[in-house]
C-alpha cells in the first residue's frame, strides 16, 4: 500500500453491542477500509464481547491485505468529557479511570468506549491511542448558554450543565464552510445544523461555540429519530404521577420511543417522507412529524441568528441534512427579509459540498458533508 509510508489512523467508535471503525490515511484525507462489528453479546451475536468483536475487526484489516505496522496510532470517538477534557487527549491508565468516572454523566457511552479503548490498547500495544471527545468542542461555550437555572449547589455538585455533543462534526463542518468559502474561520459567524439520527445545531463565532441545541445528555433541543429533544420537565413528573411511569421506563420513552419514532412509527427519514406521501392515516401522522421537526429546526435558525447576530453561512450536515432537501427548503422558507434564501435548483441538484444559496445573498447557505472519523483521525496524528 502506497498509503502506508505516510502511515494511517484507525479509528473507533465503540457502542455498547457494536464497533465501528474506519482506517483513515490522514494526509490524504480518505478512507481506506471501514466497517463495523455489530450484536456484540446479543443472541446470535457474531461475538460475545468486545476483545473478539475487535479481533474479528483485526482479522479484516489482514484479510484486506493492509499492512497493520502502517497503522501508526488509533483515535477512540468517546461521547463524554465533563469538565475534564476537551481537546484530543493521549489516552495512558489514568485518563481510562477518568472517562469511566464520567459514566455517570453518559451511563449508555462512556461505559462502552472504555471498553474499547482497553481492547483495542491491547490489540495495538505500540502506538499512541488518543480520545477525541463529543462534548469538546462545545467546551468553549459561555456560561450563560451553559448554565440551567437551577440551584447552583445541586448543579455544582452533580455536574450539572450544558456540555454539548457532535463537537467533531460541528468543528469540522465549521472548518469546511470556512474553506468552501475561502475566509479565515476566525472571521466568520456560522450556523451548524448536524441532522442525523441524532441532531444538533450549534451557532459558532469566529470558530468558537457559542450556542448548542444538546445539554447534560444528548436529549435536549432539535427532534430525533428516537429522542424528544426539548420537552417541559413537567412531563417527566406528570407521567409518573399519572401514569406511574418509573425513571427507567421515562428514560425508555425519551431516548428511545420518541422522535419522529414516537410521533410516525419511524425513526428513518427516508421510510417517513414515504410514509407521508402514501397518505391515509399513517401518513397524516408522518406528516405531523415532519412538520414538528421542521418547526423546531426553525426555532433553533431564530435563536441562533439572535445569538450570533449577523450569520455568515448555514451549513447542514449528517443524513438527514445532507441527502433531504425539503428539509433544508422548508426550514428556512419565508427568511428571504433576514438574507438567508435557499436557491430551489441549487438545492435540488447536485451533490458533496455546495452553495445552494443564490450568489447575491448575504447570507451564504451550504451543504457540506461530515466526516468525523477524519476529524479525529487528524487529532490522532497529532501524536504520532
Ligand atoms: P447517524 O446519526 O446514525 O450517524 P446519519 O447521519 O447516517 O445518522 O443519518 C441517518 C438519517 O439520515 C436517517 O434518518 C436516514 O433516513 C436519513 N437519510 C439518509 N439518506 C436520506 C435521504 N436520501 N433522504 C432523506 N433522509 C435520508
């Protein structure tokens, strides 16, 4: 392999029954394999925990025919870093024990990236292994953004604030739209709309976040394919009351019963837009979700603008945002008063990075596509 003299990144994203991963040449900036490991532990799992889903991972890469001594450090996605870090950090004993101690912020995430990174530390014992974290990013927002208005004791002591995750693909979107753009990121004020299965938006000025739609947990803000997003606590204690719903069983509801799921029966975008248009009952229910998901986009673009006060670019991302373009339309439909236009043809050709704004607006609008195993496969670089 001729990628093999500048050396190449493999990265990893670990789930509680699944790994992703992806070997990354970073100076080129591509893929060279991917692929992931999924049902770990489940009945009729192809393997029953994460060494061997990681060994089966290793016998790919050979397979391939790659020479694994090109890979000269692995990059490990974890989802939460607290307060205690936020750039990419070289994993070593302690900082493992510090991202399992932040399992109580992230019980469903960081469990499972710890167990990834003590396989995977194993597996490739002599090269540097490094975190890249979700929330740090979003380190940078100010306290008036991170802050709930809760009592400050209880949220000292538990932790309690907005953290903000999907930073990888927020910054890297960010650096894209800079680059499309050919403008220093520091002179420009962008909006990051992050639609996939989980979604976020972000308003970040001159390359630092300011503003993000997700908070303790990734629960808060736009609507998910499974996840509420924002929603009145009250619901909380009103269903248990009423319902006798237990914490477990709301948590269930929220996270993974919600969404578009919850309000259509579908938590894919593509099955919902089908859905919508066969019609009939299922598909009115198909079309209110779509239209409470618009509606909350649209809210995040307003208080953002407000946040930022002048936007240069918006920027949509992930699944959701990179392949539906009605989404993109009717999201910022009727703000041609504010600068902010979608050009129909643009956005209805074409593919990769582009405008779709016309060429005269003043605020530009753009489709750039994520790729947070680059992003962290760079970060890994940085200590080979
Ligand atoms: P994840 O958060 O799992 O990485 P993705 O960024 O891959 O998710 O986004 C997945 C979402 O993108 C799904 O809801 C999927 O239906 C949606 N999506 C993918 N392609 C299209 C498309 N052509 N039109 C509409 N939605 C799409």
């Amino acid at each position: 392999m001729t990628a093999a003299s500048s050396g190449l990144v493999l990265v990893l994203n670990s789930g509680s029954s699944s790994i992703k991963f992806q070997l990354v040449d970073p100076a080129a900036g591509t893929a060279v394999l991917s692929g992931l490991v999924e049902q770990i532990g489940e009945p009729g799992g192809p393997v029953t925990d994460h060494g061997a889903g990681l060994r089966l991972i290793h016998r790919q890469l050979e397979d391939s025919g790659i020479d694994l001594a090109a890979v000269a450090a692995v990059g490990h996605r974890v989802v939460h870093g607290g307060e205690l870090f936020h750039a990419p950090t070289l994993i070593t004993d302690e900082v493992v024990r510090e991202i399992a101690w932040l399992a109580e912020l992230a019980p469903l995430h960081n469990p499972a990236n710890v167990i990834g990174i003590e396989v995977a530390r194993k597996d490739f014992p002599d090269v540097p292994h490094v975190a890249v974290f979700d929330t740090g990013f979003f380190h940078s927002l100010p306290p008036a953004a991170a802050g709930y208005a809760i009592d400050r004791d209880v949220a000292t002591r538990y932790g309690i604030r907005r953290y903000g995750f999907h930073g990888t693909s927020h910054e890297y979107v960010a650096g894209e739209v800079a680059t499309l753009l050919g403008r220093e990121p520091g002179g420009l004020n962008v909006i990051v709309l992050h639609l996939g299965n989980g979604a976020s938006a972000s308003a970040i000025r001159g390359g630092v976040a300011v503003e993000t739609s997700m908070g303790l947990t990734p629960l808060e803000g736009l609507v998910m394919g499974t996840r509420s997003g924002d929603i009145d606590p009250g619901v909380l204690f009103h269903l248990n009351r009423a319902a006798g719903l237990d914490i477990d069983q709301l948590d269930e509801l929220l996270n993974r019963s919600s969404g578009l799921k919850g309000l259509c029966g579908v938590n894919d975008f593509r099955e919902l837009l089908e859905q919508r248009d066969a019609g009939g009952a299922a598909g009115e229910a198909a079309g209110l979700a779509y239209d409470i998901y618009v509606h909350r986009l649209r809210k995040y673009v307003g208080a953002y603008l407000a946040v930022l006060g002048r936007v240069d670019a918006i920027a949509f991302t992930a699944g959701v945002g990179e392949n539906a373009p009605s989404v993109r339309e009717d999201a910022l439909a009727g703000l041609d008063g504010l600068g902010i236009v979608v050009d129909r043809a643009r956005n209805r050709s074409g593919k990769g990075a582009r405008v779709i704004s016309p060429d005269d607006s003043p605020t530009t609008v753009l489709v750039v596509p994520t790729n947070e195993e680059l992003a962290i496969a760079r970060a890994a670089w940085q200590f080979v």
